[in-house]
C-alpha cells in the first residue's frame, strides 16, 4: 500500500509540473466569471492617460477612478463568423489620480477588432465636491502599433480629459 501511494504522489506531483510548464496554470479559479488569457493567444496592450480636472481646469486630487468592464466587439467576414460578436467581461479595477489629476491605467487584452473600457470617476472625499461622472475609451484594431505579426499585435495608447462639474 506504501509504494502505490507514493507512486500516485509522485505522479502527481510530475502531472502539475508538466501542466505548469505547459500553462495551463492561468486558468481561474472557481466563481470568477470571465475567460482567462492563457498562453498562446494573440494579445495586445491598451494604455490610457488622462487628466481629471474641475470646471476651473484645476486638476483633482485623489478621484477614484473604476473600470467596471470592458466591451470586445468583433466583426465577422466572408470566412469567419464570430460565435459570440459582442462580450462584455468584468475587470473591477481601480485607481486614483495624482496630485495633479493625472492618471495612468494599462492592461493586455485580447486582439479584437474594437475595445470600449468603461470609466467612472467619483470623489470619494468626506465631503464630495464634485458629482459622479463617466466615459467610454474606444480603440479599434487599427489603433495598434508596432506589433511583431505573430502574438503580439502592438500597443495603443489614448489620452482624455475628464471635467467634473461641482456638486449643488
């Protein structure tokens, strides 16, 4: 009995390793409700720099800025026809501006023909001078560049400027 159960251990433990190796570690976990990008598949990288000023053109300190999702729209042609042509995933992500306003959010994403992030901008203060506000930053395929033609397909980046209007 000893030797079967260190011979299932060691398979096991050789198993993991190779699967590791292999990637199929980037899978997620249980209760995570988006397809992971495992490796092997086309990816590019989305930048967006903005600056979050008031109706003075001052730029505002500490805003929260969240990403709920980001919207994959593709379009099909004569040879393909996408199962799913509109995905919308969840990302949750979170940053704040600088003291100057500026922000800076990056993330890879899958190489397809457009991609909308969403953005909500909301003083968090204890005593909120501005009103809740959000946007949609769009990049289309075109928007790529220097991508190397194999899996990586390049890098787009966007710059805005968001304008809170005070609180009344």
């Amino acid at each position: 009995m000893k030797i079967n159960r260190k011979l299932i251990k060691g398979t096991n433990w050789a198993l993991g390793a190779l699967l590791s190796a292999l990637g199929f570690s980037s899978c997620l976990p249980d209760g995570i409700d988006r397809t992971p990008m495992e490796y092997g598949v086309p990816y590019a990288k989305y930048k967006i720099m903005g600056k979050v000023i008031d109706e003075e053109g001052k730029g505002l300190d500490g805003i929260r800025i969240t990403i709920p999702n980001v919207e994959l729209i593709e379009k099909g042609s004569s040879t393909y026809i996408p199962s799913n042509p509109y995905v919308k995933y969840p990302l949750n992500d979170t940053l704040y501006t600088q003291n100057d306003g500026r922000f800076e959010y990056e993330h890879d994403g899958a190489n397809v023909d457009s991609l909308k992030y969403n953005f909500k901008f909301e003083d968090i203060s204890e005593n909120p001078k501005t009103e809740i506000d959000s946007t949609t930053v769009s990049f289309s395929h075109s928007d790529l560049k220097n991508g190397n033609g194999k899996w990586y397909f390049g890098q787009a980046t966007k710059e805005i400027t968001m304008e809170l209007k005070s609180r009344k």
